[in-house]
C-alpha cells in the first residue's frame, strides 16, 4: 500500500476572467512579501527539467482543467502568452486551439525553456528565457494565462496586477495557481524543525485574490477551486513532484 505523504498537494483555483479594466489598484501592498531566490528556483527547474513531466502529475492536471476552460477559439491573429510555461504543455495545448494566433511562452529556467523549444519546434510557438515575476514586455496580449507559476514570484499580488496590465481591453487572464492551505504535512514538518517562519512560499487566500481582482473593473467568469490528492511511496517522491 502506498503512503499518503501530502493529502493535499494542490488546492486549485482555475480562474478565467473578463478583460477590459483601466487598473488593479495597490497590488504591490496585497499579500506582503517573501523572500525568494530567484536564481536558485530557476537553477533547480533546470536540473529537474528533462524529468519534470514524468513527476508534475498535479501541475499537469491543472494546466489541463486550464487549457478546458480556454478551449473558446480566439480571432485570427490574436497574440497568447503563457507565463512560467515550464515545459510548454500548455503553450502547445492553446496553439493547437488557436492555430492562427501568435503564442509565446516564457520561462525563468533555461532547462524548462530547452525542453520548451525542443516540442515545439514544428509548432510555431515562440520560447523566451526571462524572469515572468518581472515582465517588462511593452506588447500586450488578448490571451495571458499562467498555471503553477505565481507562487514562485516574492510579491504575488504586484505580479498578477502587472499581467493584468499587459491584457488588452476585452481580453482574458486566465490563471491556475495554488493556494493556502496547500503542502499541509510539509508546512508542519517544517515549522517543527526550523520554525514557524522558514515555509518560504506564501500562497494567496482565494479572499486575498478576490480583493486583488475586485479592486479593478474585473469581474469572474468562472471560478473553480478543487482539492486534489496523491500519494506517494516516500517523501522524496514526494518533493520531486512539487516543483
């Protein structure tokens, strides 16, 4: 029998909004900061990466419920960015829908990237190296999705205002993330050990991303949160599928 090491590995919030907002006010002041190695995070997606999709059981499925929620075909020539795209399932996923759309994906890790560009050679999906928590692109985008990323950026609430800033009047955000109360068993062990302040990710509430989204002219389109459960044989398994 297999052992339950995390009953709750990721706690979901699949959200697809409504585009067309003059601004999300504040976000920088929403859900504090953390610290976060940036360079350290992408270093070690680099090394997991050529054996990220056999263990990225829940991220996969998440970036699936995503992809169903976006399945709508956009216009011709509509412009789609996946931030954090990892190993570019989901970029893929939404080219196949949108084939005559321009979809770029953008990485922080450069292994994640090369296994990015290495399926989607014959697909026409643009691969960037950059860090998503700091996006500076001038471009903006009908389409801006994202799924398992925004936990990894030190002020989750400034990130997501500036890709809200980067969505065109009438386009969509479409995120999936985790959320608090994810990891519970990790979380524990690890206030045990080192203290009650070492967990250095700060997942958002669904009330704080509410605040965050409700503070502009955004409104929900469709909302669903699911707690998902696997269970692995050891807790290195373990942490090998959390990336």
């Amino acid at each position: 029998m297999r052992r339950v090491v995390s009953s709750a590995p990721g706690v979901r919030a699949c959200l697809a909004m409504d585009g067309g907002r003059d601004g999300c006010a504040d976000h920088s002041r929403r859900g504090g900061r953390v610290r976060i190695d940036r360079q350290g995070v992408a270093a070690g997606f680099s090394r997991a990466a050529v054996e990220y999709d056999r263990h990225a059981v829940v991220q996969a499925e998440i970036a699936e419920r995503l992809a169903a929620k976006l399945e709508a075909p956009l216009k011709e020539g509509a412009r789609i960015v996946d931030l954090g795209c990892g190993t570019g399932a989901l970029a893929l996923r939404l080219k196949a829908l949108n084939p005559g759309a321009m979809v770029v994906g953008m990485d922080l890790a450069h292994g994640m990237a090369k296994i990015a560009r290495w399926k989607s050679a014959t697909s026409d999906v643009h691969i960037l190296v950059g860090d998503y928590a700091q996006w500076a692109l001038i471009d903006s985008f009908d389409l801006v999705v994202s799924s398992c990323a925004l936990q990894w950026a030190a002020d989750w609430a400034g990130t997501l205002g500036a890709w809200i800033d980067r969505v065109k009047p009438g386009g969509r955000l479409g995120l999936g993330l985790l959320v608090s109360g994810c990891f519970p068993e990790f979380q524990q062990a690890a206030a045990r050990v080192l203290g009650p302040d070492f967990w250095g990710l700060r997942l958002p509430s669904l009330r704080e991303l509410d605040q965050c989204l409700t503070s502009s002219v955004w409104e929900w389109k469709d909302l669903e949160v699911v707690e998902l459960r696997q269970e692995f044989d050891n807790p290195m398994e373990a942490l090998r599928s959390f990336q």
